[in-house]
C-alpha cells in the first residue's frame, strides 16, 4: 500500500498491529520511500491513539526515527512533532530525546515553539540536572537555537529562570581533556544561550558580576574552542550592557581575552 489509511483513534485491538506494521515497514528504504509523507501526516493522530500504552508508544517512536533517516517529507511537519517530543521529553519518556534530535538534525530550521508549555517542559529536563548526558545535549541546542532568533522564546528563558539553570551548568563543569563531545556540545550551547539572553539590558544589569568570573574561566580555557568563543561573546554582552560588568571584566584583565578570542577565533 502506498498510504496509511485508518479512521483515528484506532480501536485498543488495532493499536500493536498498526505499530508492529509500521516497525518492520521502516527497516527497508523502499517503504520508507513510498510512505514517507503519509507516515508524517499521520504520525501524530497515530501517536494520539497510542498514547496509552507506553510500549508502544517506544516502538512507535523507534519506527519514527528509521523513517526520518532518509525523509524529505518531514520538514513539513518538523515543528509539529518536535513540540510534541519536548512534551514528552518533560513527562520522561525515554525514547522521545533520541526522536527530536533526528528531527532537529533534518529539520534545521525547527524551532521551539513560542508557547510557555513548552519551555516548562524542558526546564524539567534541565533543572537540577548534574549529568551532561544526550537528554540534556539536546534540549540545550533547541533552547541555543530557538533563542538565538525569537525575542519571546529569550522572554520565557527568563521567566522560567532557564537561564539560571544553564548559568549552574558552567559554573559545575568545564572542558577538559576528558570532556566528551556531548559535554562540550552542551557547554558551549548553554554559553551561547546565556549570551542571546544578555542581549537584553535589564537581563544584564540584574545578573551578579560572578556571571563574568565564570564566563571568564571558560574563556581563557585551554580546552574547547566553541565555548571559548561563545563564553567570550557572552561576556562582551554583559560588559556592553552593564558598567558593573565592565568594571569586573577590566578587574580580570578581561578584555586582553576579549581581545584575543575575536581576532584569534
């Protein structure tokens, strides 16, 4: 068949049948091919219908990502569903984070959605949360990339005080020479993030001057250009934004390092 045609939500007797079909189907090119958009279209009305009963609902999810390999029909639906997976991601499901970041790697250009339940639910993936682990690697990058581009997203970053909960992640951990590529991937996003958010002014002259000892640390670290160069750029926010900030980064002998970070890139 060359579609999925079902009348939604599938009877409880369809639901394992539907999905077990769709799981052997997404091991082969050919009908990853030929169901490609119908798959997409229907994949949320499907997760819908499966939703309780979290077995299934896994083996959806792994189907989900055999057929986003080689998809040029889910860019279509790339917000739709990755809203849906941050969702999920709150609520815990373990096979939502390796789902949205392969949508997020075919779909560049999804972004979060500018709605407060949806950065409730990754403060739940981030909050408190010691180990730099993939779950955390990937809510990071959709919080970097999302801000980076919407002045709302940035609102409800501090609303949530997300932003003070990254600030925790550079003040725990560093690059190093141990660091995995995870690690530092977070690292350097959680900086990135942190210096879209001190585009605002009132951000930065509210935030305590140990903002700059911190940024400052990873900055002139030997390890980890990307974090470097996004610490820099967060410290040179603060210190446009706040003459506390600048007294501070001139206290360190900061803006040498400045200096050296932007014309040594």
């Amino acid at each position: 068949s060359s579609g999925i045609n079902a009348e939604w939500p599938l009877r409880p007797g369809e639901q394992k049948t539907w999905v077990a079909g769709l799981s052997g189907l997404s091991m082969t090119t050919g009908a990853r091919r030929i169901l490609d958009h119908n798959f997409w279209q229907n994949f949320l009305p499907l997760l819908d219908s499966v939703s309780c009963h979290a077995s299934v609902v896994n083996d959806l999810l792994a189907a989900a990502q055999n057929f986003a390999l080689d998809s040029t029909a889910l860019t279509e639906h790339g917000t739709a569903i990755s809203s849906r997976l941050v969702e999920m991601c709150g609520a815990e499901c373990r096979s939502a984070p390796l789902l949205l970041n392969r949508v997020l790697e075919k779909c560049p250009n999804t972004l979060l959605a500018e709605d407060k339940g949806q950065f409730a639910a990754l403060l739940k993936v981030i909050k408190g949360r010691k180990t730099l682990d993939e779950d955390l690697s990937i809510a990071v990058k959709l919080l970097t990339r999302t801000t980076a581009v919407s002045e709302q997203a940035r609102k409800w970053v501090l609303k949530y005080d997300i932003l003070g909960c990254l600030i925790d992640l550079l003040e725990i951990h560093e690059v190093t020479d141990s660091s995995t590529k995870t690690a530092t991937a977070i690292l350097s996003n959680a900086a990135l993030c942190c210096a879209h958010c001190f585009q605002d002014v009132s951000v930065c002259k509210k935030r305590p001057v140990s903002d700059v000892d911190m940024l400052m640390r990873h900055a002139k670290a030997d390890k980890g250009a990307a974090i470097q160069q996004n610490a820099a750029i967060a410290l040179a926010r603060l210190a446009t934004n706040s003459p506390v900030m600048l007294e501070r980064l001139r206290e360190l002998r900061g803006l040498e390092i400045l200096h050296s970070r932007f014309t040594n890139p």
